[in-house]
C-alpha cells in the first residue's frame, strides 16, 4: 500500500465552463486551488478556506458548492462551473453580473466571485424573491466591505433582468 | 490551510470499501460530503493517512419510505433529503430540521449520514436521530449490524462505531399519527453553528397534549431525549405550564462556555427556545404531522 508520506500524484480530470480540463495533482489538492494553480482559472477566490465565507463558491452539477471544501479528485465526475463559466465578457454580461454593475453592490470585488456563482444557483430554485428572501439566500457569503444592502437589491435586480430578457427575445 | 499528505481510495463497491477500512484501521477516515470533514483536514485537526472517499459508491444514494421509518444512504445529500417531499410527508421534522443545516451551499454536499456518524453536538441530525429513536445501519469486516440512536452517541466527536466501520445508513423512526413536530435554533449568522436549538415533538388528542419530547442541539454532550410528558400531559393548548417546561430545559440541558456564547447564556437560549416551539407546533394549523 502507498505511503501517505510521499505524495501521490494523481491525472484528475475536470469537466469545467463546458471544456474538459486535466491537471497532474496530489489527491489532497482542494477543487479551489485546483481550478485557481493547476487549471489557471483564478476567478474563484479563496477566503477562509474552511467553508465560512463563501468566497469560493463554484457550481457543481449547477448546484452552489464550496470549492474549497470538496477534493479535486472527489468532483471529477461533475460538471464544474465558475463565474468565468458564467460570464467573462464586460459587453455581454449576465443577468446577475448586469445587477451587480447596476445596483454597486461590489466595493473591493474580492467576495463577489463567490456571490455571483451562490446567487446565480438561487434564482433558478426561486426566480421572484423578495428583499427578505434574498437576505436569506446570501447569508452563507461574508462581504468584508460590509455592502450587503446594495448586494441584497442586486439579487432582487438580477430576477427583474431574467424577467426583461425573456420578454425581449419573446 | 491545506490538508496534509494522504493516500485517496475510490472504491466502487461496499465490499470494496470495507475491504480498504479493515486494511488502514485507525490510519483511515471515511470521506463522503466532506463539510466538516475537510476543514479538520485543512487546519490539521486531523491528519489521517488513508481516506476512503465513498462517493463513487453504488447504491448508497437511496431514500425509502416505510411504513415504520425514512431510510437514507450514506449519500443522501442534506439538500435532496429537505427536497424529497415522500420524506416530508412520512416525517416533517426531516424538512424542519434539514432547513438549519449550514448554508444551502453547504447542504448540497453534506451527507445527513456523515452529520450523525460525525457526533457534532451542534449538528442538528443526530437530535432529530435520537427524538425519532433512528437506527444506525454500519458495516465493518465482522459484517453488518444496527446501532439503536440512544447507544451510537458517546461523546463529543464520538460513538461506538468501529474505526473500520462505516455507516450505510440511518433510518428515522416515523413518530405516531397526529404527532406534531418543531425545530428551532438560534445562531450569531443565519446557518451558523447554533448557540442552541431544539427539536420538538408533541403527541396530542384534541388541544390537549398527550406526550411531549425533546432533542437539544450545542447545549448537551450527546443528544439526548428530555420527556416532557411530566409536565405537559393532559393540559390544553391554552394553558400550558410553560415556566416550569423551561425550568425542566433548565436543569436538563449542560452547555459549554465558549467564544461565542457563555454556558448560562446557552441554557436561557435553550430554554426560551423550547418554550417558543412548543408554542408555535400546539399552535392550530401549524406543525402538524
């Protein structure tokens, strides 16, 4: 059997933002550093690193995730997006992006990765939520800047901006 | 921040994976959502040199519903047993309870399984295990056997599970028709570890209470069932003896100073909390099983 002391390498493979990724890690490589050091994806922010502050959360199989929480080597079986999957280009941005800009609900911007991706995840479980019920939503996200207030009328913003878009191409 | 070294084992089987805890014995840790798991792992609380991760494990992933009891694998996420509404209907606790695990991006990998064989006592599920008087399924290399709640839980962080055991599933007792449940916790953050919490059910016939139990959460050792039922039985909605059913929470309940809260702190909260559920689940129209 191997020994723990020398470190196991091991071929992970990823399907990330829809293109399938490979990276030689060890097997203790948390999905964070893996996306941020082995994939080059540093869209995802790491915080805390024990799960408190939301920083780095990226979507597994669509559903909220803390990357910095789950192996690499555990998530190779799922489909893996990060906010560069949901938008990197400033003239086509996503409807939750789009809110954010509108609304100023990013001050330093290092915790907004993590909100992006959360509240993205949310508006498909619950397309109209109230401020209250947005509150709620983000509670598991830690802005240092404190910008909760503006960050809470994003989420509210961005459900009106599905809304404006589906009508648009109606 | 960052986990030490450690070997990674991907059985695909249970056979597999049992084979591979009777091989690494008390160097292996069995790894399945992994949310508490690995911030131990990180911060070097623990540094185990194998780790089972059994989550490409066939056939741990099942919900059932008896007659008698909720059956969940080993895989069940916290999030698809609060959306399983079959689970709801059997025992509503379930749902009450699964809605104040950690952050919804925290149950979406959480195994409920893992919550109870990992015997936080701020964890909400062992207390609804113990209320519900749930069965604890393990395998191990001597085989299979069950694990009645009330004898799995020995301590903070501990149970009489084997090091080379892992536990397949658990199954929640469903409570008597025309139980009514609650569960409140109150914590500093909305999914934050609580302060403290409880789990809550009532028997009733009419208005008039005929049973009553509890479960605590962050404020015993070990979850453990408080009989209300001395007090509470046989009195109306209208005229229950609230004080002295904080008094009970009162004597009952032994809280730990910490940073966040200190013991007397605790045991008020827990108290207060008691009386609030037990308030809101006699109330008509709400809670009802």
């Amino acid at each position: 059997m191997t020994d723990a002391a020398t470190e196991q390498l091991l071929e992970i493979t990823l399907r990330v933002n829809g293109v399938r990724r490979t990276a030689s890690a060890p097997a203790r490589r948390l999905l964070s550093d893996f996306l941020r050091h082995d994939l080059g994806l540093t869209g995802t922010h790491v915080g805390c690193e024990h799960g408190v502050c939301g920083a780095c959360t990226v979507l597994l199989d669509g559903e909220p995730a803390r990357a910095c929480l789950v192996f690499a080597v555990t998530a190779q079986a799922h489909e893996v997006t990060t906010v560069e999957g949901i938008g990197h280009d400033p003239a086509n941005l996503s409807p939750v992006q789009q809110a954010f800009a509108e609304c100023h609900a990013l001050q330093c911007g290092f915790c907004t990765p993590g909100f992006i991706t959360t509240i993205t995840a949310y508006l498909d479980e619950n397309p109209q939520p109230t401020p209250e019920e947005a509150r709620e939503a983000i509670s598991g996200n830690l802005c240092r800047c404190t910008g909760y207030q503006n960050i809470v009328k994003a989420v509210v913003r961005a459900s009106e901006i599905v809304r404006e878009r589906e009508e648009e191409t109606r | 921040m960052k986990p030490a070294p450690f070997v990674h084992h991907a059985p695909r089987t249970l056979e597999e994976a049992v084979a591979v805890l009777g091989e690494v014995g008390h160097d292996g840790k069995v790894l399945a959502g992994g949310q508490s798991l690995i911030p131990l792992l990180s911060m070097r609380l623990a540094s185990p040199a194998h780790l089972v991760d059994v989550n490409g494990v066939a056939g741990l992933d099942a919900v059932e519903v008896t007659d008698t009891h909720v059956r969940v694998g080993a895989l069940v996420r916290h999030a698809g047993l609060e959306r399983h509404d079959g689970a709801a209907a059997a025992l509503p606790l379930l749902r009450q309870a699964l809605r104040n695990v950690a952050h919804p991006a925290i149950r979406t990998r959480g195994t409920t399984v893992g919550s109870i064989a990992h015997a936080d006592p701020s964890g909400e599920m062992p207390a609804v295990t113990v209320l519900t008087g749930g069965v604890v399924e393990a395998a191990g290399p001597r085989g299979r056997r069950e694990i009645a709640a009330a004898d799995f839980f020995t301590g903070p962080l501990e149970t009489t599970l084997a090091e080379d055991e892992l536990v397949v599933a658990v199954r929640f007792g469903l409570l008597p028709a025309g139980t009514r449940t609650g569960f409140v916790e109150s914590a500093r953050r909305s999914g934050d570890y609580a302060l403290a919490g409880v789990a809550l059910a009532v028997g009733m016939d009419g208005d008039v209470v005929t049973s009553a139990t509890a479960s605590f959460v962050s404020v015993t050792p070990v979850p453990d069932v408080l009989d209300l039922g001395p007090a509470l039985a046989g009195r109306s909605v209208g005229d229950l003896p609230l004080d002295d059913v904080a008094e009970l929470v009162r004597s009952h309940v032994g809280p730990e100073s910490d940073i966040h809260a200190p013991a007397d702190y605790r045991r008020m909260l827990a108290a207060e909390l008691t009386r609030r559920v037990l308030t809101t689940t006699t109330t008509p129209t709400e809670g009802a099983a």
